[in-house]
C-alpha cells in the first residue's frame, strides 16, 4: 500500500517516533527526494542549445513523471513515496499519515531535494551555475494567474494520487506508473506557463542552489488576485 | 467497472433521477471535464514559439491522452470517466448508461468544458486569447474529407472504449491507460488533418471562449460528401 | 488469449472453413488493418512541413506502435490481433493457427491495407498523394544492407509476440501495450535507416495506392548481399 | 521470476556449469545484447541531419529504455535479462545468482554487443562507420563530475531493478515496463551530460567497432576527483 503511515489510528504520535520503520521511511524520503530532484532538474539544464520548445517539454515532462513512477518504485513500500511536501501535507490531512510523520518527512525531502541539486551543481559546467532547473513563472503571467493555475495543478495532482493508490477502486493499472504519468502531464500543458512547480521541494532546492528567488512574482493579495482574474476575462 | 449507470435494466428513468450516486455522477463528469479542456487545451496554446510541428504533435496528443487517462482514474469509479458526448452517447446506445443520464452527462460535460476553456482564457496573456485549443481543420481538406476523418476517429475511438471496458475478455491491462493512449494515438495522426476533434464537448468549448466557430467547414450535404470523395480517389 | 485458431490440432482444415467464428476473425483482422495502416500512415504524411526528423520518428513511431496495442485491443480477442501477414506467417509456423487460417488472414489483411490507403488518399490534399506513408529505404543502404536490417527487425518482432503471448512465463504487463511498444522501438530506430518496414501488408498497401513502387531497392542475389555485408564491415 | 540464477544456495557453481538451463540462459543474454545494441545504438546513427537535440533525446531514450523492456520481454524466464554487466554484478552480489553465472553472462554480454554493433557497422553507410552510438562525455565536464554522474545513474538502476523484481513487495505494475521506463528516464536527462553510459558492454562493443577509445576522459585520481567536485560547487 502507499497509504501507510504508523499508529494515526491510536493518535500517539510520539510513540512512533521512537520506531525504527519512521526513521528509515524518512531517510528513504531523504534519499529518494535527492535523485528526483537530481535527475528531473538535470533534464531541464540547457547544457546543449535546445532549439524547439516542445520537443524540451515532452522531455521534461517525460523525465519528472517517469522519474517519480522510479523512485515510488524503489521507496513506495518504505515511506509511501511522496517525494513532494505537498502530497505529505495532503496525506496528512485525510488522516493517512500523522502530523509528526508528515513534518519529518517535509524536512527530509527538503532537505534531498537541496543535497540533490547541489549534486547537480557540482557535475555542472561552472557557466550554467545561475539555472539549475528554476522554476519560473512566464513573465507574461501576473500573480493571480499563476496562483490559480497552480491550484489546479495542485488539485489534479492529489485527486490522482488519491485515486491511485485507494485500494477499494477497481484497480486502474500500475500506481506508480498512474501517479507518474500525471506528473508528466501537468509538466506537458504547463511548463511555459508557470514552470510546472507543484512540489515545495524541488522549487525551493533549485532556488536556493541557484540563489536565485526571482520568482517573476508579483505577489498579490487576495483581492487583487480575484481582480486580475475577473480582468483577463473580460 | 468503468460501465455502470444504475437502474437501466429496470427502464425507470425517472426514478434514477432521484438518486444521489446519479448527481455525484454528473458532478464528477463536470469537474473531471472542467480539468481535462483546461490541461488539454492548455497544451496547444503557443504561449511560447513553436518551430518544429512534430514535436508539437506530441506534445498535445500526449497531454490530451494522457489526461484522459488520469481523469479516469479520479472519477472512473464514480461516473464511468466518459468527459466526452460522444462516449455518453456510445454507451447510451449500447444500453450501458439509460438516455436520461446521458443527457444529463452531455450537459454537465459541455458545461464543465466550457468553464475550463474560460478558466484557462483567465490564465493565458491576452494577446493569445483568440485561440485556446481551437478545432482547426486543415484549410486544404474540404468538408467530405473531414467528415470522413472524423468518423473513423470516432469509430476507432469507440471501438477501443469497449474494447478496453469489455469485464467478459482477457484484460489488457489498464482500462484507463488503453483509453487514454487510443485518444493519443489519434491525436499523433490526426492534428494537421482535422485538429483531432473527436470530442463535442471540448470543441464547442474552445469555439465559445475564443468566439470563433469558423472550422473552416464548408458544410457539404450528403451526395456532395460522397462525390468529394469519389473525386479524390481519382 | 491472443494465440487462438480453431481446429488445429484436429488437422481438419477444411471443416474450420465453414464455422462462424474463423469468418468473424477474418472480418475483424480486414477491418483492423484498415484502421491500422489509414491512422499509421496518415501520421507518416507530412501535411505540414516538418523540421526536425528526430520529432518526426518519436511521432511515426509512437503511432504505428499505440495503433497496433489499439487494435490488439479491439480484435484481440476475435482473431488475435496480427495484422500482420509476417505474423500470421509465424503463428502459422508455430502451429498455432492453421495455414488456411493464415492464408484468410494474409488475404483479409492486404485487402484492409489497400483500403485504408485509399481512405487516407481519399482524405489527402491532391498535392500530397503521391506519398502516402511510402516505405521507402535510404538511398545510402543498398540491398543487402536492408535485407539484413529487416532480418533483424522481423526477428525481433516475432519473438516479443511470442514472449507477450506465452502464457506459460511470468505476465510481463499487457501482451496489447507490450506487443504496440515493440513495434514502436524499432520504427524509432529504423525509419531512417528502411522506412521500418516489417508489414508487408501495410508496405504494399501504401505502394499500390501511391502507385510507387521504387523501394530504392537494388535486389541483389544472395552471394552478392553476403559480399556487400563483407564489404561494408572492411 | 526475475530473479533465478540456479544453485546459488548449495554453493556447488561447478556444478551447475554443467547444467543446459545456464548455457541457454548464457545464450539468450547474448543474443538479447546483441539486438539491444544493435536497435539502441541505431537509434544513435545521425544518419539523417538532426536540427533539435531534444527531440533526439526523447527519441534515443525510449528507444534504449523500451529495448531493454522488450528483451526482458523475450529472455527474461530464460535467463532474468540482464543484458548489462553492472547489473549481473550487482545481482551476484546480492546472491542471486552465482558469481560463475555472472561471469559467464558478462563474457556473453560483451560479445553480443560487439556483434551488435558490427551488424550495425555492416548496415550503415561507410561514411558514417567512426561514430556508431558511441557513448561520449559532455568536453565541458571533467572527470570527477563524469564519475560521479554515472555512480549515481547506476545507483537509480541497480535501486530500481531491485525494486521492479521484489516478488515480497506490492507489485507496481510489469516489471519489464519499469526497467526499461527506469533506462529511458536516465537516458532522457543525461544523454547531454555524460552519454547515459550505464552499460558497460554497450559502451565498450561501440568503442571497439568504432575504434574510438576517446571518451573526452582526462581520468582522475581519486583526491583529484575529490577537489574537482569541492571545486566546482564553490
């Protein structure tokens, strides 16, 4: 099962700190959240002049989805294979794993995914240091419009993994293979739109690598992302 | 099973409408075409400049099919996972899903399209607001032809969806994945022929947001279609 | 299963002549030709004028590949699935078909090519009819270069089937997608190099609708293509 | 099973050595590396002029990666289909088979893709003969940064296989599929990088049909390689 995640059931959450079953599913979060980021931002490295842009996102689309369908893989029966702080925050909510696991594996996978693309930076020719894999917004795109695709990124994400990995459903093929191949498509439709983020982990260990936090991000409150909304409609 | 549709054997339609599973059913049809025009369509717009067409082709037949694929595995369980007329309307036919319901799904899935088309006119810059995802047919096909394309797409379409949801034969593997590549599939072949419709749905939504319904159709009628076609062949 | 052929072991060819079953499957294998080669084909037309040809084979390839796990999918479970004279040839070797079983396919399945190539050159701008998906070979190989590429690829093709099928091994996944994939690597390797081939019902298809028959193809004597291969190892 | 590899358990490898199931086990694995350098390396041939290196990308790894899931398709009951050294070491170190059937799999594994690779010298155009599929490293990287990419692709592969084969754990879908899908994605990101070696019998049959042992490899001594990687992340 991916939805596994200790005693949330009896609540006591520090009892399970002190098994060991936690500790090597955060380490597997830590190790698996290294080679996702490694591998995925590689792919999005310019090393060699790309010329046509979709052929760069079905790669890159490819090379993110494929490589979470690989790391659930190796670590789905360890730690669930989350690899994302918000797929954990969103176990967390539907009562599959506790709050403590879900924090522990937040910092884990952090903390991976900046191991990983500090990985990356080092087989990097010194020139490209500045991009390792950033995820940017298209500068085309004010800030509500960028929240509000994320939103349905993000949605369409846990709704599939949701649907994944629910063991009372007709089972629709591989988990793996499905949660991947929903990551791929998201990167497909939307890596010229906002970068295809969706993961904390992977966004924030490219920026702070790269040191660079130029999101594009005008960030605006509330009602001005509701506005800017109501505005590119009409 | 992807085919259920409640009491069809008892003929008493108009009991099922009273039945909450019936409107969860169209809810989902709603929300899961709402997702798959804003991903799909998402991914033809050139919000960046495109060089080469083939890559391009895979880009969008992937996100197209692909997408299909997960939003069957979030809501195949609850409503079939049709997000197309065409299916709705196939599976009436085959005695699967009463009439009653497939009326109320095509509205649902026309309804759903049509807020993902305009959500994603919300998020696209403006200057590329007049073609989201537009059904576009080949200027140098004439509307024979086209119809004829489109008929073997749906028949083939149509053809795999029993195929893959068929309880009585070996299984193929995953329903979900089988329909979601036939969808790809189709797409590879059939972009710079007719732009792929197979989808009433989604077309109409990418026609109303744009405001564009110039197909390019120069609407024959029947004996018209047959003598274009006989004239090509010769 | 996808092995499946009548009387065989009863040796009594002429009696499975006149059972339902054996005509349902030559209609099925007639009809998913068609389909086949109209959808494979069409995707090899460029309609629209293309730049890169690595795009443009990951395209061709995924098409002709997906296309053949679609119709799998379909018929598999009415014929088997081949068509493919090559393949219904080697069924028919392995006894797992009766040879008048395989001479039905081999005829249904040529006469489903040629209409689908005429379908597609019904649907064809007039301008592009002369190239209907030719395959053609690369002008730099001559003929004893192709034999032993073709050699290769047929080989190949027939022992994926047999390994998909066997339903003595381990399941390897879906015979359909496993079988379609199989078909799908070897046109991303092989497109340049012969046209990828493996189809003679799909090669002639194309050749006699396009009225071309050039396969750039030198056909040498036996002696002389071991000579050639000789040559070119030097 | 994936996994099998004879009478590891009673230690007697002399014994088996006499036994017919590891001679067929020993022939599938090199004829399964023959047609996967022959396909793969194909894939690599720039025998028509490519414009956009992404594509090329796309097209290489799935090419390399579904090959390797089609060879498990054919040989893996036979022999587990290996068709890599690295991965018959990593499989005798795990005890799952015997270091004399890891040996002679190696021996197999190296003649078959040299004989792949001279089929392939054989079928290409002379002028094309210096470079078929060679495995080159990025001129921009050193070393150091070299070494350490491939540790950790081979690191992902060995964790994956691993994974796809562990009979104890849920099954996530066909592990031929997962293999290969795992060569694909390494490909995809690191073709660009260090030429997705991973293996060592194809990267040495190109190299000795090539006659090119120029991997761009200023090889390092281990302290050198420390500093490279110190260095390069300042």
């Amino acid at each position: 099962k991916l939805r596994k995640g200790g005693d949330t059931e009896t609540g006591n959450w520090l009892q399970e700190l002190q098994t060991w079953p936690l500790w090597r599913a955060v380490l597997a979060e830590f190790l698996a959240t290294l080679v996702f980021v490694f591998i995925g931002t590689m792919s999005a490295v310019d090393i060699v002049p790309l010329t046509d842009p979709a052929g760069k996102f079905v790669r890159i689309g490819l090379t993110f989805g494929l490589m979470i369908a690989v790391c659930i893989q190796m670590i789905g029966h360890v730690s669930g294979g989350h690899m994302n702080p918000a797929v954990s925050l969103a176990m967390a909510v539907a009562m599959e794993i506790s709050p403590a696991r879900a924090v522990l594996y937040t910092v884990a996978q952090c903390c991976g995914g900046m191991l990983g693309s500090l990985l990356l930076k080092g087989v990097t020719p010194g020139e490209l240091n500045d991009n390792l894999g950033l995820t940017t917004i298209n500068p085309d795109l004010n800030g509500g419009q960028a929240v509000a695709c994320e939103i349905v990124f993000t949605f369409i994400l846990v709704m599939s993994i949701f649907g994944c990995t629910d063991p009372s459903r007709a089972l629709f093929g591989s988990p793996a293979l499905g949660i991947g191949l929903t990551v791929s498509v998201l990167h497909f439709a939307s890596i010229p739109f906002t970068g295809a983020s969706m993961n904390p982990a992977r966004s924030l260990a490219s920026s702070v690598v790269s040191n660079n936090f130029d999101l594009h991000w005008k960030t605006p409150s509330f009602p001005e992302t509701a506005r800017q909304l109501m505005d590119s409609k009409d």
